[in-house]
C-alpha cells in the first residue's frame, strides 16, 4: 500500500534548498506540459544544495502534473528518506543516485524520460543524431550511446554502469529504452531535455519523407560544433550572454507556469 504523502514546508528549508525544489517542480509540470511524460514513471531528480549525499525525489504514485515544491523527499544514497515522506521508486534510485555519487557537478541534475521521439530513435539499429541541421551538430558531440538495454534497473550496478557510459557527456542515449539528460542545475538538464526531443522529432520526420537526408558539409559540421564547444569561451566575436541560453529559456517557461499553474511553487 503506497504510504501517505508528508509535505515539506517551505518554513523547514532554506531559500536555496526551497528555491531548488521550485525549479524542479517547475521542470515536472513542464516535462507533463511538453509530453516527456510517462503516468507516474520516469524520473527528475536533483541533488539537495550543499549535500553530497542525498537527492530530491517524488513519492512513487506522484503524477507529475501535481508536483509542487513541497512534494518532493530527500532520500539519501542509502535509499532511505532522510525529509519529507513516501515510496522511493526503486528503478529511480538505481539508476540516479550512482550518478549523483559519481559525478556531483556533471550531475547534479539527472533527468530520465520516455519521451516519445528520441525514445524511437533508441529503439533503431542506428540511434544516431544525424549532421543534417544546426542543432543536431550542436548537440550530437554532447551525446553518449549506451548500445546494450539490460532489463528494468533494480541495482545500482546499472547506475554505475550508466554514469561510465556518460563519461564527460551530458545527454545519454539508452538502448531500447530511453534517454537521460544531466547539468549542474536545473535549467541545464531541462533544456538539453527539451531540445534533444526537438532534434530528434525533426529527424524522424525528415526520415517519415523517404527522401534521403541531406547531410550538412564536413567544413560546416566542424565550424558550427568548434563555435559552440570551447571556443566560444576564447573567441571575441562569440556573443557573452550573462545569463546564459539555458537559464534564459528555462525562466521564460517558468513565466507560462506562473500564469497557469502558479501552485507549482507551492
């Protein structure tokens, strides 16, 4: 019997440690908004600030549609809820706090979905992202492919498995499964989520055509992955954003929230 849920007051948690459960709260209604979801399963899960050894998590039976800032347990790296209550979904824990525990600042987000387009794509022999647009090129150097599915993940063996797999990488692709996207905070993993799913939708639609793809020029692959890697950090004509894309869109789509679900901060 699923236990019944304890929120967690905003009276109990610091700003920052508040302020980060919005913003994960935000990334679940969003992910529901933008159809990344799948019913109460997947997982979205953040490390607590200032903590190395616990992560934000929602109960098992949480749809992601109700997920507030109160929801969300601190379940330790040993599995057990150390604030908050509820059921810790056992696939969730396997596979996110090993990557957590291994890469702190890689991963401090670690966002794992079934969204429908790329999770087709890892259903293919070949998974890969094409070189056939812009954003395909900016992202396919961020990709990992994990080409071996082993069955629903119970161990935290398949988690440290997967964070090897990731490498320095942020965006993993998961033999017949699906994908996990990872940052340093919340807006970071958000918009590597949103965009991979993007890129992916547009290259099974230019596939649907039955045309051949039309694959970008070697020189032009090259320049536009060498502009967006790192020397963008080096070279004076790259535009400087203070605060950068990511965290710009990711406050642009928690403005939709405030208009129509504001108790996302609740």
């Amino acid at each position: 019997m699923q236990q019944k849920v304890q929120p967690t007051r905003q009276a109990d948690c610091t700003d920052t440690e508040w302020q980060a459960r919005v913003d994960l709260a935000a990334a679940h209604r969003l992910a529901y908004m933008h159809g990344f979801s799948e019913g109460i399963f997947n997982h979205l899960t953040l490390l607590v600030p200032g903590r190395s050894d616990r992560y934000y998590q929602i109960p098992f039976g949480t749809h992601w549609s109700e997920v507030s800032a109160s929801t969300f347990m601190e379940v330790g790296f040993d599995g057990e809820v150390k604030r908050g209550s509820g059921d810790v979904e056992r696939s969730a824990y396997a596979i996110h706090m090993p990557m957590h525990r291994a890469k702190p600042k890689q991963c401090a987000a670690v966002f794992h979905t079934h969204m429908p387009y790329t999770s087709a794509l890892t259903r293919l022999e070949d998974p890969r992202i094409k070189e056939i647009g812009q954003t395909e090129v900016i992202l396919m150097n961020k990709i990992a492919y994990d080409e071996n599915y082993d069955g629903p993940a119970w161990d935290t063996s398949e988690g440290d498995r997967l964070a090897g797999i990731l490498g320095d990488k942020t965006i993993l692709f998961m033999a017949n499964h699906g994908v996990t996207t990872v940052g340093a905070t919340v807006a970071e993993a958000y918009d590597r989520l949103y965009y991979i799913e993007r890129v992916a939708q547009v290259q099974i639609f230019a596939m649907w055509t039955g045309q051949r793809l039309k694959q970008l020029p070697e020189s032009i692959v090259d320049k536009t992955a060498r502009n967006n890697g790192q020397d963008k950090a080096t070279d004076p004509t790259f535009p400087k954003y203070d605060p950068p894309p990511a965290v710009r869109h990711f406050e642009a789509l928690k403005r939709i929230l405030d208009r129509k679900e504001p108790d996302y901060k609740d």
